[in-house]
C-alpha cells in the first residue's frame, strides 16, 4: 500500500515501542525525528519537507 504523505501525522502513541535506536525504551516525542528521518528516506523525500507536510497534516487535523 502507497500512501501520500499529505495523509500522514507523527505521533508516539506506542509508548513500549520506541524506534530504533532508542529500542528498549519509553518511546518519547523527542524521538519522532527517528520517525521522520526513517519516513523522508521512505518517501525520498528530505527531513525538512516530511517535517513541513505532517505538521500541516496535524495543524489541518486538529483544526489550528
């Protein structure tokens, strides 16, 4: 499955799994640019406009 990143958030709402190389513990909001860095190289995409687009997505869902 292809899903565009305009429908896409970051959250840490797995909070026993942590990405890697945090492994092992509380997974934290600090570690989301391990998510995003992970998501860019998915997406071939840079950090920067995976990080723009997610917080659009997230501003649009939470209606700011």
């Amino acid at each position: 499955m292809n899903i565009d990143a305009s429908h896409l958030v970051l959250e840490t709402d797995s909070p026993y799994l942590a990405p890697h190389p945090k492994r092992g513990k509380r997974n934290e909001s600090s570690y989301l640019h391990y998510i995003a860095s992970k998501l860019a190289e998915v997406k071939g995409k840079t950090i920067e406009e995976i990080s723009e687009i997610t917080t659009s997505n997230a501003l649009k869902l939470y209606k700011f």
